[in-house]
C-alpha cells in the first residue's frame, strides 16, 4: 500500500487566489476615493450626516467587490487585455470593475435613505445653495484656487 504524501502543488494553487484577492483588495481604497471626489460636497448642500453613511457604504460595497473581483479575474483579465486598445478603456478597469460596481453600489445602498429623508425634511424647504461657476470659466478657475 502507499503511504498518503502531501501534494507539492499547493503552495502555487493558493498563491494564484491570494494574488487575485490582493489586486482588489489594493484597488478599493483608490476607487473608494475617486468616488467620494465625484460626490456632492458639502458646498452643494449635502450635510456630513448624509455623505458619512454614503462613505462608508462605498468602504463595505468595495470590499464586497474586490471578494467578487476573484472569480471575475478569471474573464476580466483577458478582456482587458483585448479591449485596452480597441475600447479606449484600461485594463485596470476591466480588472477592478466589480470593486468600481460594489463601491457605487454600496455609496447609494447606504447614503440615498439619508438623502432622501434630508431632501424631505431640509433641502427641499430651503433655499438652493449658490451655483459653482463652470470649471471651464476663468471664474470658475479661480473660485478653485487654479490661478496663475
């Protein structure tokens, strides 16, 4: 009878998963944050109690979506790789779509009942914040601080 050995193959069948989950678990943060710039500041009305729970929300959406980035990785790989070109997409953004998709998900799962109940109670009734110039305009280059 042979003796039960260890297979020698599983360092390299759990080094592929653990890399897999690291890109993701590295890309959210980064799509965390370029979600919260695009968001409605502060200056537009939205008060800290509403854009606190939509963070935190895109924070739990992302990591949702850099777990549900391994298995994508096996197809958005090499779409990523066939599309860099011909779509004008990076292949970052195939490779990460489930973190972008889990962490905008989570940012209106979590902040749109918040900004829904202070568009009822206060937005609604109150005057509208004043416009941002363009960014475009040379007003609205200086109202940003871009001036020479």
């Amino acid at each position: 009878m042979r003796p039960m050995t260890r297979c020698r193959t599983w360092p390299l069948r759990a080094t592929l998963p653990l890399a897999i989950a690291a890109m993701g678990a590295c890309s959210f943060p980064t799509v965390v944050e370029r979600i919260g710039a695009e968001s409605p500041r502060a200056e537009l009305g939205r008060p800290g109690w509403v854009r606190a729970p939509a963070s935190a929300g895109a924070w739990v959406g992302g990591a949702v979506g850099a777990v549900a980035a391994i298995p994508f990785a096996i197809v958005g790989w090499p779409l990523g790789w066939l599309a860099e070109d011909g779509l004008g997409k990076t292949r970052e953004e195939f490779t990460y779509a489930p973190v972008s998709v889990g962490a905008a998900t989570g940012q209106f799962l979590f902040g749109a009942p918040f900004d829904g109940i202070d568009w009822v109670f206060r937005r609604a009734w109150t005057e509208a914040p004043p416009a941002l110039p363009e960014s475009g305009s040379p007003a609205g280059a200086a109202a940003r601080g871009a001036g020479s």
